[in-house]
C-alpha cells in the first residue's frame, strides 16, 4: 500500500486533489464512490470488534478530514456528511458566534486529531503496521495545519477595534499567536479555544514524538516550547465572547489548570526547558491534590449542585495523572487516588445503558443525585442564544461512556483501587459498539425542545477516537477487553 505522506513544513498543497476528491466523498457529492466509501451504518453487523474499531478508523482515514487537512468535529448522524447551512433552520436554537454548521464541523477539531494520532501511536505499538503510520501522520497534519492557522496569523491586519460604536484609534500592539491551537471556525484562524483543544494535540504529539521522522520531531519540539511558552503568560481563553481566566475562576480551575500542569511536564520532558519545569511546579503545588468537583463544591460551601459536563471531564484527568504517575513516580500513590476519584465521580448520573443524564442535582455529601425535570428560563432572562445553557432537561449525552473505554484501562493498568468495576466497565463500553453509541444526545424521555432536536442528529467526532484510543491502548497493555 502506498503511503499517505503529509507535507513537511513549511505548509504545502501537494495532497489538496487527494483531499478534495475525500471531501466530496465524505460531503455526500461523490455519488459515483458511493459503493465503495466506509459508512458506519453497518457497523453492529460486524462480527468482530477488532472489525468494528477498523471500520471506524477508515471513516476517520478516509472520510473525517476537510479539503486543507483539518479533521472534522461533529456530522450529520443519519447522512454521514459535514453539516451544511440548509441542515438548520432559522427557529433552531445554537451557539451564537459561528453559524451552526461551522461550529459543529470545527468544535473540537484539534482535540479528536490528537487523540487519533495517540490510538494510531498505541495501534503500531501492538501491530507494526505501517498503515497505522500512514494514519498517524494524516493526524499529525490535521494538528499541523491547525498550528499554522495563527502561526501565520497576521493581528495587524485585523482592522481597527470598535468598541460600543467608538473606533480605536491607538489600539494596543497585537502579536502572532504562536503556541495555540484554536477552534478552526470555517476552517480558518479563530481565537477561540479550550483548555482540551490543547490537551488533545499535546497527548498525542508526545506519544507521536516517539515514532515521528526527524523533521516532524524537530517541529513538535517547537510545538510544545511554544505552547508552554505562550500560556505560562496567561491562562485566558474566549468563549463565545466571554473571556475566562482560567486560573483564577473557581471552581472551573481545578479541573483545568491541573490538566495546564501535565502539558508543561510533557513540554519540559520533550524540550528539557527549565521554564516549563517551573510552571509544571507551580501548578501542581496548587493542583495536584485532583479533587473532583464534588470535593470542589464542599470546600465552596455548595452541599449541593449541578453537573453537566464536569463528569466527562475526567478523561483529561485519568489521562494526565497516568502520565504524571511515570514522570514523578515519587507522586504516583497521590495521582492514582486523584484519577480513581474523578473515574468514580464519571459514574454518578449514568444510566443502565451507560448513556449519562446531561443535567443532574448531586449531592456532594453522599454521591446520590436526581436527574432534573424539563426547566427553561423565560427568553427574557436568557444570557446566551443557546437554549441548552438556559434550561435543565432529562436527556442524555453519550460523552461520558465512551470516556470511560479509554479511562477504565488506565485505572486496571495502573493498578488504581480495585479492578472490579473497571473491569466491568470497560467490558460493557466494548460489549457492543453501534452506529446509535457515536450520537451525541439522546432523548430517552421524549422531552427534547423542537428548537434542540438538532442536536439527536449529530455524529460524534469524539466518540469515534475515544473508540479508536480506547481500544488500542488497551490491546497495547495486554488488557482484556
């Protein structure tokens, strides 16, 4: 088999026909490779899992990836396409900013990218196959290309800053952004991002750097200086036109910056930079005790809450406390208690399916929690366009389960509290993988808004390299599955 092999940097467009003729396959207008393209609807009549995971992996391959490299985030579910503009309608209810389509084909596009680069690492660790290198480096440009978006980014030219009606005439000096990976709107320089939109890449270059050729080596070495660099600044990021200082916004910062410390300690191990030791440091004196929100809102005085996406946020945790349990073994017992309380906390709210009710009221005294009625504000007192960030409603998310096949094998690998659940855990995640488990949301109850129902209509991209993820790293450490 030939070899896809991305370009070296600088960028180059010697793979835009081959991309392009992807993008049409994947966008639904190839119709005359419509034989011969991989869908997911026939994946439960695969008899294997290992078959299962391959055909997920090709899709990602051969389908997932926009005309410049950039992987996608989120599709139409039933159609398996990118989202276009006619796929929504005026009364539906979305994120402001992006229009929809762009959000959902861009939201976590760097995220996914790393992961699937770190599932392809794992898979030519356990099979020396040369496709999963093909595969790994198809990722690798994906994160690449991402990276150049504001590397090159010119702030200069963005025009003067308007501010209620005023132009400012002496706007204050704006400089490259290098060390940031954004949310790739329209496939084009954004400064939107997350701390995961980092997390991901970063993971994956680490393990990447193990394999990579020479000069790719050399350019996740930059990559990773520049990261650490950049952020030990300041740890803001804007969120739909909010702006978040993550370090100093609680209880949001617990679980966020200790996951900033883990990527300075991958910095300093690819680079050998004091600096990025020094912040790894710091934070991890503030951090590294790892409390799961539930500790977080005790100590707030909060004896109850509301959770919604804090339970699939201990993947980053599991992930990063595994990685800081063998560079800091003198730390380990501290960072296995730490990933053992987030991977129990990911429990609470789920249901028998393992699909994980998105809003629920937790006790943070005892665990026990309720998932909530159907709530929305009146449009008067909204704070978004978004209805879900102005309503509790019992649907379900499909986030946490898939999470739980990657972090369940960490926990039995490393030996984190009794292997038991687990055990049983990671065996149901992969018991059964159909195209109905990559969804987004579900509606068990029959109560979703029509201005949500978009939303039952979406394809993961997530799901698809927790799947991919999961399922090697397990085979890579001689777990069962």
């Amino acid at each position: 088999m030939k070899r896809f092999s991305p370009p070296p940097f600088p960028l180059l467009t010697v793979c835009s026909l081959f991309l392009t003729v992807a993008l049409l396959a994947g966008s639904g207008l190839g119709r005359a490779a419509e034989g011969t393209r991989p869908s997911l609807a026939s994946l439960d009549q695969l008899p294997t899992l290992a078959e299962r995971i391959g055909r997920i992996e090709q899709f990602m391959h051969e389908r997932y990836y926009d005309a410049d490299g950039l992987m996608y985030s989120h599709w139409n579910w039933r159609e398996e396409r990118p989202f276009v503009p006619a796929d929504f309608q005026a009364t539906d209810s979305t994120m402001m900013g992006p229009e929809p389509h762009a959000w959902m084909s861009y939201e976590n596009s760097s995220f996914i990218s790393g992961l699937f680069l770190a599932a392809q690492c794992f898979r030519y660790q356990v099979t020396r196959d040369p496709v999963a290198l093909d595969y790994a480096q198809r990722a690798f440009h994906s994160l690449d290309v991402n990276y150049r978006l504001t590397e090159h980014h010119d702030p200069s030219q963005l025009g003067p800053n308007q501010r209620a009606g005023i132009v400012d005439s002496t706007p204050a000096a704006r400089t490259p952004q290098n060390g940031f990976f954004c949310k790739p709107y329209y496939g084009q320089a954004t400064d939107h991002t997350s701390t995961e939109q980092h997390f991901g890449p970063l993971f994956g270059l680490y393990h990447y750097f193990k394999i990579a050729p020479p000069a790719t080596k050399l350019r996740i070495k930059q990559m990773f200086s520049e990261v650490s660099r950049r952020w030990r600044t300041a740890y803001r990021i804007n969120f739909f036109g909010e702006v978040w200082n993550l370090e100093e916004s609680y209880p949001r910062a617990q679980r966020h910056m200790f996951t900033w410390a883990v990527m300075h300690r991958l910095a300093y191990e690819i680079t050998g930079e004091p600096e990025c030791l020094e912040e790894f440091k710091r934070l991890d004196a503030l951090y590294g005790a790892v409390p799961t929100p539930r500790e977080t809102s005790i100590g707030l005085g909060r004896p109850r809450y509301i959770s919604t996406e804090d339970r699939s946020f201990h993947v980053q945790i599991v992930m990063g406390a595994e990685l800081l349990a063998q560079l800091e073994p003198a730390q380990r017992d501290r960072y296995l208690r730490g990933m053992r309380g987030w991977w129990d906390y990911s429990l609470i709210g789920q249901r028998d399916d393992l699909a994980s009710y998105y809003f629920i009221r937790v006790d943070a005294l005892t665990g026990a929690w309720e998932k909530l009625p159907t709530s929305i504000k009146p449009r008067a007192h909204w704070r978004s366009s978004y209805m879900m960030q102005n309503a509790t409603l019992p649907i379900c998310w499909l986030g946490t389960r898939e999470r739980q096949g990657l972090t369940s094998a960490i926990l039995i690998r490393n030996g984190a509290g009794e292997p038991e659940a687990p055990q049983r855990r990671l065996r149901a995640v992969f018991a059964s993988v159909t195209k109905d488990h990559l969804r987004w949301f579900t509606d068990p109850d029959g109560v979703m808004p029509k201005e949500l129902r978009w939303m039952l209509n979406v394809l993961q991209g997530d799901s698809l390299a927790f799947h991919s993820l999961g399922y090697w790293y397990a085979r890579a450490h001689g777990i069962e599955l």
